[in-house]
C-alpha cells in the first residue's frame, strides 16, 4: 500500500491496513493455519482478534536475572562458543567449549585464593556430564582437572536460564575472534555495566 502511494498515488490509512491484516490473519485461521504454538507468549493479543485454541496452557513468564552471591562466595558464570560447533573455538564442540570455560575459570578460581565458589551454567546437559563424570572421551582431561579441583574446593554448581548469563555469552562469542588464549582486565568495566542493566532491566523466558 506505501508503494502504492508513493509510485501510483493511491491513499492509504493505518487503519484500512489493519482490516487488511486481520482479513489475513482470519483466512489463515480459518483454514486451520494457526496453532497456539504460533502465538506463543501472544495469546492474549490472540483472544483479542477472536481466535481461540482448546487445551492449551498459556506460558507464564520468569523473570531472569543475575544473582549476586552471599558473603564470603565467589560467583563464576561460564559460557562457552563454538562457531559452527566445531568451529573457531579451536576446532571444538559446544560441550568441550563450555568444560574448558568451566576448567579454566576454577583453576583461576584457585590461583587467586578462591575457595568457596557458585558456579551457574546455561548448559543443562554440561552440568549433567560434570555432575556424573561420565561423557565423551574427549572431554576425559577437563573432567580430571575438574574433578581435582572439587575435591580441593568449595564448588557449587548450578542451572541457569541463559538470559541471565549474558554476560558470560557475550565473552564467550568475543572470544571466538581471538587468535589465543588471552584475561581480558579490560572486560571488567563492561561486565559490571552489562551485569547492572541485567539487574536493572531483567529477561523474561516464557515456559
């Protein structure tokens, strides 16, 4: 309709656009091209159109956002990124990306006198592998090392929704354009900013 307007000089107003993206929508609709999947976290805006959809529980919404932790614990958010899974994170998977975070964060952990740690990943199935010591032989040294160390300190690990690790994803993506290992002090300053507007302005997963 815009271009209509602009190269034929029709007119053309918001609401006869509207009509005429309800009419489509109601088409769809009644040929059974919807379903409640397709208006997940829209289903209010759903019911106000007039569509409705039998047995079907309404997501609820959570609130995300980072949690500092008590007195006296230090808190390592892990990520790990794999461009391409394997890719640029040293022709690794995934999984070997997000252990080697974890490896690396506690023997940091420990080299600066840390003992009583919460560690939160995003990966259920990563904190799976270290919770049983079982996975991929390829994954055995980070394990190890790993295990080592949670004989030695006070390691806690959690589950965490992704959209409250944030901070730790953005790291892990900027780290893939890296060419090698490398503690970035300079990240310091941005994750503070980034860890305040986490709790300031929080993510909302729909489950």
């Amino acid at each position: 309709m815009r271009n209509d307007a602009k190269f034929n000089e029709a007119r053309f107003t918001a609401p006869a656009i509207i009509r005429r993206v309800l009419g489509y929508l109601w088409k769809l609709y009644k040929a059974n091209g919807f379903k409640a999947v397709h208006w997940r976290g829209d289903l209010l805006v759903a019911k106000r159109i007039g569509f409705t959809f039998h047995s079907v529980a309404e997501a609820n919404p959570i609130i995300c956002h980072w949690l500092p932790p008590p007195h006296g614990i230090w808190k390592l958010n892990c990520d790990g990124a794999s461009k391409g899974n394997p890719g640029p994170s040293g022709e690794y998977t995934n999984t070997f990306a997000e252990l080697y975070a974890v490896n690396r964060g506690l023997h940091l952990a420990w080299e600066n006198g840390c003992r009583n740690i919460w560690v939160e990943l995003d990966a259920s199935a990563v904190l799976r592998i270290i919770q049983t010591g079982r996975g991929d032989w390829r994954l055995q040294s980070l394990l190890t090392s790993i295990g080592r160390l949670k004989r030695k300190m006070n390691i806690h690990f959690t589950h965490v929704y992704k959209e409250a690790n944030q901070p730790a994803d953005f790291l892990a993506n900027f780290a893939c354009n890296l060419l090698e290992d490398a503690i970035i002090p300079q990240a310091h300053g941005l994750l503070a900013s980034l860890i305040k507007f986490d709790i300031l302005f929080p993510s909302f997963r729909f489950c």
